[in-house]
C-alpha cells in the first residue's frame, strides 16, 4: 500500500474515533465540520474559500466536506497540542495538513 493512501486511511479512521468519542452520528459530525471550517474560511486557500461560499450544505461536494471533516480533525490536534504548550494554533497550517492529507485530490 502506498504510504499517501495508508496515510489517508489511519486519518479516517481517527475521523471516526473522534467522531464516536464526542457521541456524534456522521451527519452531526459533518455538519460541525462544515461549521468549524466557515468559521476559518478566510485563513483557507482560495479554492476552498470558493467552495465553501454556497448557500446550502447540500450542494458541497462530497471531497470538500471531507476536506473539512479532515481540517476539524487536525485543528483539534492542534488545539490539543497547543493548549499543552500555551501556544496559538494556526488555521490556516491546519488547512495546509488537511490538504497535504487529501492529497491535492480535492476537485477544482
């Protein structure tokens, strides 16, 4: 298996780990991250900016809310390793993981 898609595969399945953690059904848990990454839309790159300026949840792409159940996931990470060390977190790194995570693969 190739290190990029083994990679992908351990991020899911820590998606679902904290997804169970917080006693979240899949949809709550899309809908969270969805609302987390309009909250750090601006620190996103353009493209992800674009995609998330629609009017209804129903019309995002499923590779984008999986972008953004990916970018809920490492800002947590962050938020956690940050608060250990009295640091700030950076959105728009947790963007950059997310995407290097993705792979790039998100449509354009």
């Amino acid at each position: 298996m190739a290190p990029e898609l083994n990679a992908y595969k351990l991020t899911i399945s820590k998606i679902e780990k904290l997804r169970q953690r917080w006693g979240m059904s899949k949809e709550d848990w899309q809908r969270a991250a969805i609302g987390f990454a309009e909250m750090h839309r601006d620190q996103a790159p353009p493209e992800i900016q674009a995609r998330l300026a629609v009017d209804r949840l129903s019309l995002l792409p499923t590779e984008t809310i999986l972008i953004c159940e990916i970018f809920l996931l490492v800002l947590v990470a962050a938020e956690e390793r940050a608060k250990s060390i009295g640091a700030e977190i950076d959105p728009a790194a947790c963007w950059r993981t997310a995407l290097t995570i993705v792979g790039g693969r998100h449509e354009r």
